[in-house]
C-alpha cells in the first residue's frame, strides 16, 4: 500500500523537501507519496488531526509551525527527548494510532558539520551568531557534542541571553556567554576554530553579512545555516579568507535523511537527495526547508 507524507508550512510553495523526498523514494524504490500542505496557523489544528485520522504516515514541519504543532497532537506529551528540550518539532512519526513528534535538526546539523567540515565540535570555541530556533539546535548540538566554548551573537541581545540562559543548565563542561560589540564579536571570531550563521541574514541577494570577514583567521571553520545557489555570500568570503566554509544544504539534506529514517526504518539516498536540491537551487530562486 502506498505510504503518505508531506509537509505543514506557511507559505509552503518555496520549500525543497517534496522535491528532495520525491527523488529519495524514487532512488529507495519505496511506494511513497510526499506533498506540500500549505497550512495556516489558524488551521493547523485541525488539519493535523484530519491527516492523523485519515491515517498519514509521517510530516515533516517547517516555519511558522515547529513550535506549535505539539500542542496539536493527541497528547502533547508526543514529543521525543530532543523535541521536548527544543520546543520545536519537525518531523512527526505514525506509531500506531499516534503521531509522535522527533526534531531531526540538531542531527542533521550534527552530520553536516562532519560532513562537510570533517568535526565533531568537541572541544570546539564557537561563535554562534543568532538566537532563533536553529541557534537553539545548533547550540544544543554543539554543548552535546562537547564544545568548550559557546559565544552567541545576535541582533537582539536579550534573545542572545534567553539562549545563553537555555544552553546552561543542559550545557556540561560547555562554557555559555554572550557577545556584546563589535569589539568583543572581532575578539571572539579570531578566537573561534568554528563561525556558525544560524541567523536568516544571506537568504536575500543583497543581505549584509552576519560578521565582518575580516574577523577571520586563516584556518577557522565557518558554518553557515542559509543556503543559496551557487553558495552563500558569508561562505564565498570566509573562503576568500582561507577559511574552511559550507553553506546549509548538508543540514537541510541530513535533517530530511533522518527523517526519511524514522519514517522508513532504513538509511536515506543521501547523495541522491543532496542532488535533487542542488538541482532545484540552480533553477529560479528557493529555499526553507
Ligand atoms: N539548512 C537548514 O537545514 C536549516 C535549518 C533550520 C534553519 N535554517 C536557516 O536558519 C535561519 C534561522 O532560522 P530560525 O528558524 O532560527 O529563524 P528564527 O527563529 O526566526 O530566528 C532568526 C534569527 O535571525 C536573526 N535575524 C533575522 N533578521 C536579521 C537581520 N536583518 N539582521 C541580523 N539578524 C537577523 C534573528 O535575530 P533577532 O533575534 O534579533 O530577531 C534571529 O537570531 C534561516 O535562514 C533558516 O532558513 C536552515
């Protein structure tokens, strides 16, 4: 029987995973069918609830909704460990009359960063720019994965503390401040042997860029969420200065493998879904997950 998935968004139109998960159960030759719902905020709980009911086997969730689709499930309690610490939900799994809430995020940046920068982030001095969800993800990963230090920058410093004051209590050994200057951001940087942009500055042409380039020295690693084709302004100017530097396509592509994985019980076509999305850059403008 063939099995059904798709994505809750709001807009929905410019994401890459129908497009990514199409190609994947082509390649895996599984009977699949992934599709976009376009769903505002004001639907979302009964949608969820029509589509658990008519049997939907799994979902991934993007922006406005990672936060709230908990809520709309038949018990908040839904949540796996790491959804539950995030507050933040973007995959959802059929466990027998249930859908449960996973957040494959944190692993697909975890697997990203191996990936494409060849680390782990332990023992890493990190300078975190943003304070949104992705930076809780990547903060979470980083402290997880034994990082020595966290610096978080953000536009809003308060939001830059509530992260800071997030992180601490979970972070271990990992120590947590933020960054407050331009002087205090320059010091860091040179400091740093990882830049991660988890702020949304670079999806637009013409963004400035989350830091000065000039900041970084010759050999650091730089990590940057957003993704445009061919690459990122933020990458294509760490590179300039020696840096080793990749844009968030890994994160997008491992984050939907992992899904894949939760819902299939088998490992994702990794590179087959890495190309369907560089395909899909290369044609006019999109993104989001
Ligand atoms: N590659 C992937 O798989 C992947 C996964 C998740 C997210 N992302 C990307 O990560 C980015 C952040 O996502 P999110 O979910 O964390 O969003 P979010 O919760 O809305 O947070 C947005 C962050 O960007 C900052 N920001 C926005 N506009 C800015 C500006 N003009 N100047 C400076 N800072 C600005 C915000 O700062 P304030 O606090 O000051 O508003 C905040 O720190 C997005 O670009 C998203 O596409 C990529």
């Amino acid at each position: 029987m063939t099995r059904v998935f798709g994505i809750l968004g709001h807009p929905i139109g410019h994401s890459l995973s129908p497009i990514m998960h199409a190609a994947a159960l082509k390649a895996a030759q599984l009977e699949g069918f992934y599709a976009p719902f376009d769903v505002p905020p004001r639907l979302l709980p009964p949608v969820v609830a029509g589509l658990a009911a008519a049997g939907i086997d799994g979902l991934n969730v993007t922006v406005p909704h990672k936060t709230r689709i908990a809520r709309c499930l038949a018990s908040p309690h839904d949540v796996d460990d790491t959804a539950a610490r995030l507050g933040a939900v973007n995959t959802l799994v059929r466990r027998g009359h249930r859908l449960v809430g996973c957040n494959t995020d944190v692993e697909g940046f975890r697997q990203a960063l191996r990936h494409e920068l060849k680390m782990t982030g332990e023992g890493a001095r990190v300078l975190l720019i943003g304070a949104g969800g992705a930076a809780r993800a990547v903060g979470w990963a980083l402290q997880e994965a034994g990082a020595e230090a966290i610096w978080v920058l953000n536009r809003t410093p308060s939001r830059a503390e509530q992260l800071r004051r997030w992180l601490r209590p979970h972070a271990g050994t990992t120590a947590v401040r933020v960054v407050s200057g331009r002087a205090d951001a320059a010091k860091v940087a040179a400091a740093a042997d990882l830049v991660v942009n988890a702020t949304s500055l670079g999806l637009h042409a013409g963004d400035p860029l989350p830091l000065d380039p000039a900041w970084l020295r010759q050999g650091v690693s730089v990590f940057d969420l957003v993704y445009r084709a061919p690459t990122t302004a933020l990458v294509r100017a760490a590179r300039r200065r020696g840096a080793l530097a990749a844009d968030g396509v890994a994160m997008l592509v491992y984050q939907g493998a992992e899904s894949f994985r939760l819902w299939w019980d088998r490992p994702a076509p990794v590179a087959v879904m890495r190309q369907a999305v560089e395909e899909a850059l290369r044609r006019p403008r999109r993104g989001g997950s």
